[in-house]
C-alpha cells in the first residue's frame, strides 16, 4: 500500500496545504497534459489526488464529469472546503488505489507521485489491475514518479524512481500489450522551500 490512511490523515492534519512539499499554486505539466488529451464532457479521475488543486481548475474550466480519489479523507476535506459549493459537482472517493474496485470507466487516469510508492510487486500489480479496469479502450493514463535522479523519499516513505523508459517497461510487465507510451516529459518542481524535486510524467493510451 501507499502507506497507511493513518500517516497521510496526520501529513494533512499537521501542516496547511501550502507548507506540504508537492504543493503547487496551479499544476501547470498536469493541466498541459489532461487539457491535450481531456475532451471537456469526458470523465477524468485524479488518482491520490490529495488536496490538488487540479480539480479546481478544471471545474472553472468547464470540464467535467470529475472523481477525486484518495486514502485520506482529511486531504479530501482540504480540498471539498476549498472549493466550497462545487464541491457537490465532484465525485470523491475515500480508497486505497490497491484495494479500489472501479464501478465506471474514464477518458483518463491523472496520477501525480502515487505509483512511485508502491515499491512493492503486489501492489503494482493491484495498481495496474484498477488502471486497466478503470480505462476502456483508447483511454488515456497520465502518471508522473519521481524521475531516475529525483529523491529517494517522500514524506519518510522510499520510493521507487523512474526515467519514462523505465516506467514503460514496468507497466508492460503488469499489463502486456496493453498500453503504449506516446508522450513523457521531465519536470522540476520547486517545493513551498525552494527544493528541487525532478519528475517524469509519463503518458500511454490504452490499446
């Protein structure tokens, strides 16, 4: 697992939004991506959204249906009381992605800095299960790691770091022939302290 739901409700519960070191004002590479490949009357869902505020943007961009899933539900109250009334035009979802059992398929999966904590095989493989069950054909998986010279953990948990060749390899492992790489970009974020943290985002479509 991703970690328990006890850590990542105490991460949310300690410090706001804006002192958490994946913060980001507007996610810039993550709009870029879902905005190229997003049809605006096409469902999306956020994987370990946290309290993202790529939500917020797409709903005053007019996208939509949106589903927001998370282990914690104390990141998922961050964001709902942020966004106030339109918090009802948003589907959330309280799960851990290893365990979560899609009930709808999607245009496209947005997963930012969940799949690089599953350092375990069992849980890749229960990740990939949910990814290919929650994507029909054609669909669209977004899924930005830590990059192969990016940190070795994250809030006290190891990762497992990726260059987008790496990642490829890995996920055709999990799902053979079932997916294609058709884009992957580096990106440096800054955190709220001024660090540099490297990321790969990485983008298939589902054969």
């Amino acid at each position: 697992m991703t970690a328990d739901k006890q850590h990542w409700d105490s991460v949310y519960g300690a410090r706001t939004e804006d002192e958490l070191t994946w913060f980001e004002m507007t996610p810039a590479t993550s709009l870029e991506f879902v905005k190229r490949h997003l049809r605006i009357d096409n469902p999306l869902i956020d994987i370990g959204a946290g309290a993202s505020r790529l939500v917020d943007t797409l709903l005053v961009q007019g996208y939509g249906p949106l589903t927001v899933l998370d282990l914690s539900d104390a990141a998922l109250t961050v964001s709902k009381n942020r966004l106030g009334t339109r918090a009802s035009e948003v589907s959330w979802i309280v799960s851990d992605i290893t365990a979560w059992q899609p009930n709808q398929t999607f245009s496209v999966w947005h997963d930012r800095a969940v799949f690089h904590f599953l350092t375990g095989p069992e849980d890749r493989a229960s990740y990939a299960r949910a990814l290919t069950e929650a994507l029909g054909p054609g669909g669209i998986a977004i899924i930005a790691t830590f990059a192969d010279d990016g940190p070795e953990k994250c809030s006290g948990l190891p990762v497992a770091r990726y260059s987008p060749e790496a990642l490829a390899r890995e996920l055709n492992r999990l799902l053979p022939d079932q997916f294609e790489m058709i884009d992957s970009k580096r990106h440096v974020h800054v955190t709220p302290k001024g660090n540099e943290q490297r990321f790969q985002y990485s983008i298939f479509e589902k054969k």
